[in-house]
C-alpha cells in the first residue's frame, strides 16, 4: 500500500471507516507545510529577504547607553551615520547604524569596552543552553529574544537551533522543510561520518552581529546515530562533539546561545556538556514544576555518567527564568515564592511576563524586537518589552561577571 495516501477500511464490526494513523499524520504533516509555505510567501515574498525594523531615536538611545540628546547633536555635527529622517522630520536607525555608532563610541569613550560590551584579551566564550524539559515553557521564546537583545547591545551572538521541531529557525525567516533539504543543520558538523566544518552551516541574519545555524528533522539522526556508535566503539566522547565543533568558530563569537531540544537526549547531553551557563525555564504552575522535579533528577544522573567519562561538569552558572509569569494570579505567585525561598539567586529576579504582544508578534513570525510599537497597544507592549529587557540584561551582566567585569 503507498503510505502516502490514507487508506481508508471498513470495520464489520460497526460499519465505522478506519484510516492508517502513519497516513493521516503524513498527509496533515505535508498540508500544514504547503499552508505554512503560502503564508510565507504572502507576508515574505520569495525575493524578499526578512528585515529588522528601523528603530527611534529613543529606542537607538537606550540601545547604547547615551541621551537622546547626545544622538541629536552627533547627527547635526556630521558624527557617525546618518540616520533616516521620516516625513515628519524624525530620526530612525536601522541595526547597521546602531552598531556603526556603538564602534564610533568605544573609540571616543575615556575608556574601550563601554559601548563594545564582548569578549576581551583573556575571555572565554560564552555557550549558554536554553532548556526544558516540558514543551510549553517559554524556551524558545526566551532563546530568540535572548540573541537577539545580545546581539543588539553590541555582542557578537551564534544562535543555534538543536530543537527538530525548528521554531528558533522559524522565528529567524528559514522555513526548515523548503530552505534545508540537503542539510544545513548543526547535525552536519556533529555527525560521525565524514562531519563538515561548522563554518559551512552558519548563516548571516538580518540582524547585524546575529549568526544562526538553523535546526530541523534531520538533528534526530544523532539521536539514532548515537547509540550505533557506540555499540561500535565508535563515538568516543561522544558528548564532545558540539563543544569541539564550536572550538572552530570559537575566536568569532562572544555569546552563543542554544536553543535545546525539549527532551533529555544524545543532543541535550551534548550540548550541557558544551555550555558555561544553563537558564531553565520554568512555567511556574503546579505540574510543571512537578515534571521540572523529574527532569532536574534525570539530568543530574546522566550528567553524572559524562562526569564519570572524565568530562568536566563544571559551570560558570545556572539559573532558572520564570516564563508566562501573571502577576495577578494568586497560585503562580505562591509557586513563584516556593521556588524563590527553595532555589534563592539561583532564580532570575526578573520574570518574563505572559503577554499576548509576544503570541501576537509570533503570528507573523516575528520576536517583539522586530516588530513595530504602534501595532500593539502601547501600554500592552511597553509592559512585555520592559520584562523582556529586564530578563536579557540581567542575564548581559551574568555574562559581565564571568569575564570579571
């Protein structure tokens, strides 16, 4: 029988018509992507590639640090780009030009590193896994939104999608089944027969100082590849293959921030072992802290198996994010005052807020960094874009504290 098509059969019991389930998913699987595929078409034609938004004068300032003013009279003294003046006669800039100015700062500040927050003589790269191990927590979201405020506040970020269901790839304008039939994925560079450099899967994005490697299906073949190895004698340290793959690119980036599969597998694995900082988002409702409970166990057992393996487990830090967090819901807060007193510092202080802006702005595939202020409500959007900036700078500073600044 051709799989593809769903077969239907007859039941002499009831008379009922009964379909091959692997059929059904197959041919949803394929109308979804067909739909997917058009959406896109209509909201990024295929010769158009995605772009940042052009962002205020305000938005420009607060970005680097400086006055508006100060913005304003670089601009009317002829210093650093010229920023675009709309119709009634203000100032936008695009990312390209925030990142000029932040260069023509650091060369004029009393002292370099001001406007230029990165890696220097003696820092080591930062390799933060973004993880979870129930769907639903906000992981994604917080990766995205995370490399791209680094990479907006001047740091040099490698976004990596390990997730086969490819959101974070989604988000960044790369439709995984069209744009990545013949690989492209991290798997390329991982993989146990003939790996490619990583250089071959990193992609330039629309954001100035934003790479990504994008993720899709194909990332599973590790999972199935794995044990094959291993039985082999294969795989070696088998958990060293991301860390390795990223020791080639490692003098081009100052944060790279991974986007986990929601599982605890060979990929997962792999990437702990790689990363110097781990955030777990937490949802903080009853049964998601219950299975965050069993996940913290499970991966403190197979983190003790790669320990054992002679890896060093050591971390600069972990700390746990409140996602989807409502402050007026009474249950939440006295989840979210349970996990403080348990875990302490160890949990951001600042949570991310449940905003419908950031579900919106998902929509049409944008972060709410991408998107346009007017096209929410002001106070709606203010509110989610403050939590968001709240999150990313606090986690900006945990970076600062690794390098000892």
């Amino acid at each position: 029988m051709d799989s593809t098509v769903a077969e239907h059969k007859s039941d002499p019991q009831d008379g009922a018509l009964h379909e091959d389930l692997n059929a059904v998913i197959r041919e949803h699987s394929e109308w979804l992507a067909t739909q997917l595929h058009a959406q896109r078409e209509s909201l990024f034609p295929p010769d158009a590639a995605k772009e940042m938004r052009k962002f205020t004068s305000g938005e420009a300032a607060a970005l680097l640090g400086v006055n508006d003013s100060y913005l304003r009279k670089l601009h009317l003294d002829g210093k650093g780009p010229s920023p675009e003046l709309t119709p009634g006669n203000r100032r936008i800039y695009s990312a390209a030009d925030i990142q000029e100015l932040r260069v023509f700062l650091d060369k004029n500040a009393r002292k370099t590193g001001d406007y230029l927050p990165g890696r220097r003589e003696g820092d080591h790269l930062q390799i933060i896994g973004v993880m979870n191990f129930k769907g639903g927590s906000g992981k994604t979201t917080t990766s995205a939104h995370l490399a791209q405020r680094l990479a907006l506040k001047g740091y040099r970020v490698l976004a990596i999608d390990l997730d086969p269901q490819a959101s974070l790839t989604a988000l960044h304008g790369v439709q995984p089944e069209y744009d990545l039939t013949d690989g492209g994925t991290l798997y390329d560079a991982i993989r146990y027969d003939d790996p490619a450099p990583i250089s071959s899967v990193i992609r330039k994005t629309y954001i100035p100082n934003l790479d990504l490697i994008p993720g899709n299906l194909e990332l599973m073949e590790f999972e199935h590849d794995t044990p094959r190895a291993l039985s082999q004698g294969h795989a070696g340290l088998f958990f060293f293959r991301v860390k390795e793959a990223l020791s080639q690119v490692d003098s081009d980036y100052d944060v790279v921030v991974i986007d986990c599969p929601p599982q605890l597998g060979f990929l997962t694995m792999s990437a702990l072992s790689a990363a110097t900082g781990v955030l777990v988002t937490i949802h903080p409702e009853m049964l998601d802290v219950m299975s965050m409970s069993q996940f913290l166990r499970m991966t403190a057992d197979l983190m003790d198996v790669i320990a054992e393996s002679g890896a060093d487990m050591s971390h600069d830090w972990m700390r746990y994010l409140l996602t989807r967090y409502e402050p007026s819901d009474a249950p939440q807060n006295r989840i979210v005052a349970f996990l403080r007193t348990m875990y302490g510092d160890k949990v951001l202080n600042a949570p991310m807020l449940k905003s419908t802006a950031i579900s919106d702005a998902g929509l049409t595939k944008q972060t709410l960094y991408e998107v346009e202020r007017s096209a929410f409500t002001r106070s709606t959007y203010d509110r989610a874009i403050e939590s968001l900036n709240a999150v990313n700078d606090e986690i900006s500073a945990l970076i600062q504290q690794t390098w000892g600044r």
